[in-house]
C-alpha cells in the first residue's frame, strides 16, 4: 500500500453503534444533558454525529433537534428521523446549520452540543480516549499519527489525550499530528498550508462539497485554532487530497485489509502514506478510520 515496510496501524471507529468516531462525542454530551437537567439536546450536522446525537438522545429519552443542510447527499436524514429526532433541513452550508442549532439552543433553553460551543470539552474529553485506547494496545504512543479533520474536534481531542498521558508518564513521547483533509476547502489544512498557525479566511468560491467529501469540507473549521497548535506544537504536518483519491484508498483498504471505510476517512491514510515519504520515524504511525456506518437493530 506504499508504506514501504513501516509497521502501519489503523485506529478503526467502525465498530461503534452508529459506525463512527463520533459516537463517543454524542455519548458525552448526553451524559451532560441528564447530569444538568436538559429535555432537549441540539447540533448542526453533515450527518454521522446528527446520527450519533439522535441515536443517544433516545436511548436517554432525551428530545433531540438536528439542524441539517437541504442539499447534502449523504446526511442520514432518515436515520435520524427513525431515532425520533426532529430534523430541519436549512438552506446553505455546514456552518449555517451549526450557527441556526446555536442560535435555538440559547433561545429555548436546549443543551448545545455544537463543536466550538459552551459545551466544547465533552467532545475533546471523549475524543481524548482514542488516545488512551491506542496507548493501552501498543504500549506507548505511537511515533505519529494522521487524523481525518473538518472541525479538527476529533484531532484536538486526540491531542489533548496523548499530551495529558506524557505529562503523566504513562508515554514517552507526544506523537507527531497529521491532519488529513479535501483540497476543496478546509479552513484547517488551508491555514496550514500557508504557513499560518492561525485561522485564514478562505475562498468560498472554491468550496465544493461532493458526497465523498462532505466531512471534510468546512469553510470555518470551528476547532481550527486549536489544532493548528496542536500540529504546529508536535511538529506535525497537513495534506490535502482529491475525491478520487481518496475512493481509491477506501477501495485499496477494502481489498488490502477487509476493511470498510468511508473514503473521506480513507485521507488518514493517504497522509501516512505522503508522510512516510518524506520523514523518518522511529516507531509506529497510526492512521484514523472512520467505518461505513451500519443500521442499528434496536
């Protein structure tokens, strides 16, 4: 797969109820919403943490409303729907969904679940347990690791995980982040790129989201700030990639390994990959995999 030899391990988030990382999100969230008393929880959403939230929200008996953009093609609408949330689809982006899910939340009293909200660090804190996890099955931290980002939620939660275990002793080192994104517009990796460890505003015209992309495109990357220091603080690195690539990867993981991912997941990989081309590493790198999400029985 272009790894050259490098021992190469994946971090697959498959295996969660709804067949994503942001399970462990939704799950922390609602815990908040019982623990203060909240009826209803809110986010804006592309689609996998709509479905997370939704599918939580019922097993608590909590009330749940999803804002989701009108025109995405993959956004679990009916899933969601099924769980017994509300679902209003609005006109525009990504960002418009989250900042009308934010704007409701403090008008009528509803627990904010929203990256970069109030309520930020139930995601980071949930997030920080992938890296718990990877420690705990290879015995240290591995020596860098590539993370899928829209947001950058999941890779500042991650960060924040292997940075709390050095301070603690239980790793010898802090792994070098890579963030992996789409070349149409990611707020994150395009700062990067540029040489910023701040948030640059980006050019909208250039932003297209496709059903294979849809994760990872954000105008506003609503962690970005955080992540870019996080990366810029492990010496780590971002790339960018094309759709078809991306499918390739997927496919190519598919066939390689029996695993299912879904291609905008498969851009950990592709990072590795370029990664491992250019740098040398004196351990294991660890690429972050999203699964396609399977139908919940209950």
């Amino acid at each position: 797969m272009g790894f050259d030899g490098a021992p190469v391990y994946l971090k697959y988030e498959g295996a969660n109820p709804t067949g994503t990382h942001k399970d462990r999100a939704a799950i922390s969230h609602v815990r908040e919403v019982l623990v203060n008393g909240y009826d209803t929880i809110t986010v804006g959403t592309c689609g996998n943490y709509g479905a997370a939230i939704a599918y939580y929200a019922r097993r608590a008996g909590v009330k749940a409303v999803i804002y989701v953009p009108k025109g995405y093609k993959h956004s679990r609408v009916s899933e969601m729907k099924r769980y017994g949330a509300k679902v209003v689809l609005v006109e525009g982006p990504y960002e418009t969904a989250v900042s009308l899910s934010v704007e409701a939340a403090k008008a009528n009293g509803w627990y904010d679940a929203n990256p970069g909200s109030i309520n930020d660090h139930a995601s980071l804190d949930a997030y920080s347990e992938i890296a718990r996890e990877i420690v705990e099955q290879l015995g240290d931290a591995p020596a860098a690791i590539a993370i899928p980002v829209g947001n950058g939620t999941t890779l500042v939660g991650v960060y924040n995980g292997f940075r709390r275990m050095y301070k603690a002793g239980d790793t010898t080192r802090i792994p070098r982040i890579i963030a992996a994104s789409t070349i149409h517009v990611n707020q994150l990796v395009y700062s990067w790129l540029m040489g910023s460890i701040d948030p640059l505003p980006v050019n909208t015209y250039l932003a297209r989201e496709t059903p294979v992309n849809e994760p990872l495109v954000a105008i506003q990357s609503l962690n970005a700030k955080e992540a870019l220091m996080a990366i810029y603080h492990s010496e780590g690195v971002a790339y960018a990639y094309m759709d078809d690539e991306m499918v390739e990867m997927s496919l190519l993981l598919r066939a390689v390994e029996g695993v299912n991912a879904l291609p905008a997941s498969s851009s950990s990989l592709l990072a590795v990959r370029d990664f491992l081309s250019r740098e040398q590493v004196d351990g294991p790198v660890v690429a972050v995999i999203t699964g396609r999400w399977r139908r919940e029985k209950q």
